[in-house]
C-alpha cells in the first residue's frame, strides 16, 4: 500500500442502524426491505439484494466475472444457473468481448471499453483476469480476480445498502509481481445493461450555468462524459441516469450511478454491436499512467448504481436519501443521527461587499442579517494578507491589519452576540503569485520545469499531492480554525488544472498526480474535521465546479453556482436534483437585477426567496439597501421555511413541473417520510391569455388521510378546500389558473396532516 488515504466506510453496524433509521424517516416504503447477499457455490453466483432491486454476477465457464442481472428485486427463492459466455460474431468480435464482464482486463482482443489496462516492465500489455477467490463481507462480497499467467490481483468491492439498493462498487488493483507495472485505466466498476432501447440522462454545464439534463437515446457508439481539469468541473458532473424506452419522471425502470471522485474523471456509456450497453467508469485514462511497484496497491473511487421502477424522480429520491443517510458527514452534534442537521440559513457577504470586507462594513452587515432571522454569518473573499482584488493574497492566510486591524475576533464576538455562528471563506488550494507563499515557495505549484505557469484569475495551484504542501494546508486552517471560533469554512477553488507536472517524482511516476492530489484533498479535509468534529464546509468551485459523492463524505454543502438570478436557478436546481439533495444546494436570495454581466431581469422579494427556498436558504444580497418592506417580507419568509424545512431538504422530492425546456410554468413538492407534511413551491415565467397555470396534482401523500392547507406565499382561488384528503390533492388536484397569473410569480403552501 502507497499510504493512499482510505475511503472512511461505515462500520456495518452504524451502516444497519442508519439504514434502518432512515427507512422510518426518509423512504417508509422500504422500511421492511432487507439486505441479502448469497453465494451459490454450485452455480458459482453471486447474489445482492437491497431495497427495490437485485444484482448478480457468476464466474462463466472460461474463469471470467460476467453480470447475470441488475434490475428490480427478485424472489428470494429465484436461482441463477452458472453465467455462459455471450456467444462470439463472426470472426471479428470474440466471446470475450461480448460477455458483459464484471471487470475486464485489456487483453484478448478486447474493443469494448476495458475496466483495467496495464503496461508491465517487459512491454507486455495483455490483461486477462479470471475469478480467484472471494470472501463475504457484512453487506456484500470482495471477489478477487487475477491475471491469467502474471501477479496481478484486483480485488472487487460490492456493498449493497439494505434499504435503497445502492450498490456501492470499487476494485484494488495489486502488483504481487517483482516488477513496476503501469496502470494505465482503471475504471471503479462497468455496470452492463441487456440490448435494448435506452435513453441516457446526464448533466452538463458552464461557469454559471451549471446541471442543465440532457437526455438522448443511447445510441451505438460511445459517449463519453468526463472531466480532465484535475477536478469535477462545471462541464459535466460523474452522474448518469439510464432509462428504458424514453424518459418519464414517474414511471419506468432507470438505472443510475455517481462516481465518489472529485479529480479527473470519466464514465462511458457504451452501446455494441450486439445493442448491450456497458457503463464504465473511474479515473480518467486522458494522461494517466499510475506505476504500481512490487506489493504495491491502488484502490479505485467508489462508483455507487441503483435501480427505480419509478421513472427518474423515483431513481432520484433513492440517491438522496442514500447521500442521506450515507454519504454526507456528521459533526460532533449529528455524529450518531441517521440525518445531518438541516443547513443554517446564512448570510454571505461576496455579492454585498466583494472584496471590500472590513470590520465596520461586516458588522453593518451582520446586524442587518440577525434582524432578518438568519442563523449564520459568512464574510468572503478578501479578508487575508494583501487581498485587495484577485490578483494578490492567496496563500497568505494572516488577517489583513487594515482591514481588521483587531483581528477577527471582534466582528466573530459581534457575530455570536446577535445570536448567529460564524463561518470564513477560504481557498487552500490556490496561490497568487503576487504572494508571500509563492515568493518562499515557487516550487510549490503544479509545474513543468522551464515551462511557462498558465495564469487563470490569476493564480496557480498548489501541488496537494506533494506531502509538505499538504501539510502546510493542513497547518494553516487548523491554526485558523483552533485560534478563532469559526463553525463554517466555505472552501472555494477557482480554476482548474493546467502543467501538472510534479518534479519531485522520477519521470515515470508523475503522472500519480492525478490520484494523490484528491486523495490528500479528501486527507486534509478528513483531518481537519478529526481535529474540529464541530467545523461544518461548504464545497464551492467558482459556484458548482466541485460536486460530486467524493467530496460529500466530507463536506456538509455545496455551492451550486454563481449564478443566482432566480429564474435561471430554478432550471439549475431542477438539474441539480436528478443527483443530489436539496439539503446540501445552498441557494441565496440576491440582489435584483443579479450582478452578472449579462443578467438585466427584476424579480421580486417573494420570487427570489421563494425560488431559494427550494434548497437550504441564505442571503447573498446587500441587505444595507434593502427597503424595510422587503426586510420585512424576508423576515416572514425565512421564519416560515425554517418551520418546514426538514421536510423541503430531507422530505421525497416530487418535481411536479419541470422548468426545462422553456416551460412557462414550474412547480416541486416535498414529503416528509412519515407523509404528516408536505410543502409545494410553484412558479410563473409568464402567462399568455388563456392559458393558466396547470392543475397541480400532487403526489406522495397519504390517501386516506386529511390534510389542511396553509399558505406560505400567495392566496387561493375561490373553491379551493382547506381541507381535504391526500385522494383529493393527489387525484382531483388543485387549480390556480384564475388566481395565479402574470410574469415572475411565485407562490408557495404546505399541507400538514390533522
Ligand atoms: C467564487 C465563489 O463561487 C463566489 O461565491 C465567491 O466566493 C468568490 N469565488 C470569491 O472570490
């Protein structure tokens, strides 16, 4: 082992006591589902059952782990006989490359994309792995595989969770041999489906435009969504979604996945010419080359499948309630909770003041956000070393004296005196060159020797890969930390990779950069929560460049993106939702028209709150200018979310109307999980004459039982009940056409259970 960082996996008895908790709380429909894992020695398969769905896989005849099913739950009493080799085709494609393995080796004549490529020391570079051994493990197996003739061992993990069906699957790759050997692909798992029509769903993006769904047949050919900027990035998230027949929110088998990675990544959607589908995906393979020397391991991200029967809002409710329940951290104060503590509402002061932060000015602003009810302070960028504007300060992380010539000990003191936490932002992984830190330390930075630094905002970045950079990180936000009370560190990182070259290595094994990077990231983030078990973080990447389940073990939020205008956000959080919680899509109400270059809308108070309120609320706006009338509507506001907000970030999330595709009209509803309340939030681009708002008809709620509606904004038109059954809301629904009309509206009501 290289002294790679582990991936923390729950003990299994936390795990059954998380599950079982959430089962009450969060899917009840599930609460009786049981984990199961079988070998069957005769057949040679194995068996994982979990939630709503199945997956099996058997050694076939030849040696090789080949997929048997991924799908809705089978009987327990269903048997599988020994997996047999997909016939060859002609003389071009040969029976290894048909058979849907679990973890092929590039070797054989494989076309399809391989889970592992090797290069050994003598230039061989066939790879043919046969199943070896396993053993049993509390929720699922470890199977080991081996090279037909070399020691070369890899070690597939599968964890499936009792209650959602997520399968959770990564491989270790081991040289046993007495030879360096260079792993030049390594996928975390291939997930296989049988041949036929798909349609593929995934997320894409931009710098202030980030998640947008797309959705289209999976057609022969590859499709390759991926990242090689050293990080996530905005462009496309390591989410997919695969649904037979075309896409539907409420019906239909889909099967998903998330890769647990936040360095560079890839994920191939694969469709052969046999019309089976292949899903591979791990490490990037774009310039990576990881030398394994004699003994030494390397273990793969996790990349977390499931199943729903229920269309894509089905597939999604499964994944948040597993982020949940076993992905995002907890702190001291949640630490045996089957639920993180929903988000403090904030306030941030970047749109207010940028980087004009000081003492008086942070204050003003703090004794506005109090007023407004808000549970937590946040001053940004600008507050360290000689940080004036972008260009200088980064990696100088001492208090600015002329900005807070006291320290920042009088404005926390103020802070926690108007009754809220306080919480800093910081970018540990970035460094201006116009910095003391550069100065001390030109080497510190990604590099190719003599070659030139490619600026982006001006700043370069740190190699956390090399052990003393990482530990000078470590350092600085422990010391930041330790010597002043903060709860909250929005942790931002602005640009991406360019020259990742790490001269401290051989030639051969610099390339490893692109794994030790994000695993001393995951370290100093793991560490300095060891060290703070009270410290919550927000992951932030120029908005959301840094989202995926690799970074929410540890992280408590994230920042989706920096575009806040409140129409555009709705479609952002509608993509957003397909693969995350609303409990971590931190959503601020900001200034109207947003301050982005080409943003010209106005909106009102109530719109943008309420397009906000959606995820866990803040504040972004300069609330110094803000009319007492709109205080006022935000008071009332933010009082009215924090009494349902369990049930908007942690409740089943229907999207009831999209905002996609130009949709005039928008609408989503939570439900807490015993379904005692629901809130809905519906939205207006604008109305033409005769045409209104649509009949809402909800979902999730208990039939039988009598709900009473209140409202949180807006008013109903006459007719409509206060009180009904859930039959009523869900099946004769509600009409707003006559009452709910015009441009940017906004309204919002919940139902709470008599
Ligand atoms: C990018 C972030 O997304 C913003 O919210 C803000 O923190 C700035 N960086 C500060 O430089």
């Amino acid at each position: 082992m290289m002294g790679r960082f582990q991936f923390p996996r729950r003990e299994p008895l936390q795990m059954k006591a998380f599950s079982f908790a959430l089962a009450l709380l969060v899917v009840p429909t599930l609460a009786l589902a049981q984990n199961a894992s079988r070998f069957d020695s005769g057949a040679k398969v194995f068996r994982l059952d979990g939630g709503a769905s199945s997956y099996a896989f058997g050694v076939n005849g030849r040696g090789e782990l080949q997929q048997l099913y991924w799908g809705g739950r089978l009987d327990a009493n269903d048997k599988f006989p020994q997996a047999r080799p997909k016939p060859g085709w002609a003389s071009f494609d040969t029976s290894y490359n048909n058979t849907p393995q679990e973890y092929a080796g590039w070797g054989a004549g494989l076309f399809v994309e391989p889970a592992l490529k090797v290069t050994f020391a003598d230039g061989n570079r066939d790879l043919v792995l046969h199943y070896e051994s396993h053993t049993s493990t509390a929720n699922g197996f470890d199977v080991v595989l081996k090279d037909i003739a070399r020691p070369i061992f890899v070690t597939l993990h599968y964890a499936m969770d009792a209650e959602s069906g997520i399968l959770g699957r990564s491989a270790t790759i081991e040289n046993r041999g007495a030879n360096s050997v260079t792993v030049e692909q390594a996928a975390a798992a291939a997930w296989a489906l049988p041949a036929g029509q798909y349609t593929l769903n995934y997320l894409t993006g931009r710098w202030a435009g980030e998640w947008t769904l797309n959705q289209e047949e999976v057609r022969h050919g590859a499709r390759v969504i991926e990242s090689r900027r050293g990080s996530t990035g905005h462009q496309s998230n390591p989410w997919f979604a695969i649904q037979e027949g075309p896409s539907n929110e409420n019906h239909g088998s889909v099967w998903f996945g998330a890769l647990a990675w936040s360095g560079s990544w890839r994920i191939t959607v694969e469709k052969d010419q046999l019309d089976a589908v292949r899903v591979t995906g791990g490490y990037n393979p774009f310039d990576f080359g990881y030398v394994l020397k004699a003994g030494e391991k390397l273990e793969t991200p996790v990349f977390y499948g499931g199943y729903s029967r229920e269309g894509l809002g089905g597939a999604s409710r499964i994944l948040h309630a597993y982020e949940i329940a076993h992905i995002l951290p907890r702190t001291a104060a949640t630490a045996n909770q089957t639920a993180p503590k929903p988000r403090p509402v904030i306030y941030n002061s970047w749109e207010a003041t940028e980087f004009r932060v000081n003492e008086a000015g942070q204050m003003a602003l703090a004794e506005k956000a109090a007023a407004l009810g808000i549970d937590r302070f946040v001053m940004d960028d600008g507050w360290f070393g000689q940080r004036k504007d972008d260009h200088a300060g980064l990696g100088d992380w001492y208090v600015n004296k002329e900005k807070f010539p006291n320290g920042l000990k009088p404005l926390i003191d103020k802070v926690h005196t108007l009754g809220m936490d306080f919480g800093l932002w910081v970018e540990p992984e970035m460094v201006n060159p116009d910095s003391d830190l550069f100065r001390a330390h030109p080497d510190w930075v990604l590099h190719f020797p003599g070659r030139p630094e490619t600026e982006q905002r001006n700043q370069l970045v740190l190699n956390l890969a090399r052990t003393d950079v990482r530990d000078y990180i470590l350092g600085f936000l422990d010391k930041l930390v330790s010597e002043n009370d903060i709860a909250f560190l929005k942790w931002d990182y602005n640009r991406n990779w360019s020259e990742p070259g790490w001269d401290q290595l051989p030639a051969a094994e610099q390339k490893k950069v692109y794994v030790s990077f994000t695993d001393n990231l995951y370290w100093i983030l793991s560490e300095l929560r060891k060290k703070h078990p009270k410290l919550e973080i927000e992951s932030c990447s120029g908005g959301g460049g840094r989202v995926d389940l690799g970074i929410l073990r540890y992280t408590d939020e994230v920042w989706p993106s920096d575009n806040t205008d409140p129409f555009d956000r709705l479609t952002q959080q509608d993509g957003f939702t397909y693969a995350y919680t609303p409990q971590v899509m931190m959503a601020w109400v900001t200034d109207s028209p947003h301050d982005l270059e080409h943003q010209i809308r106005v909106t009102s108070i109530p719109y943008r709150m309420l397009s906000s309120m959606q995820g866990s609320l803040g504040i972004g706006a300069d609330i110094a200018k803000w009319t007492p009338e709109d205080a006022a509507t935000a008071k009332r506001l933010i009082a009215a979310y924090h009494q349902v907000q369990p049930t908007i970030v942690q409740g089943a999330l229907y999207r009831l109307i999209s905002p996609r595709d130009g949709s005039e009209f928008s609408a989503t509803q939570t439900v807490r999980a015993d379904k005692g309340q629901s809130v809905v939030f519906a939205f207006i681009h604008s109305t033409q004459e005769g045409r209104g708002f649509p009949t809402l008809k909800l979902q999730g709620l208990d039939p039988a039982a009598e709900y009473s509606l209140s409202w949180i904004e807006g008013k109903a038109q006459p007719g409509t009940p206060t009180v009904a059954s859930g039959a009523w809301w869900m099946n004769h629904g509600i009409d707003f056409s006559d009452s709910f009309r015009g441009d940017f509206q906004a309204m919002a009501f919940r139902l709470d259970k008599k």
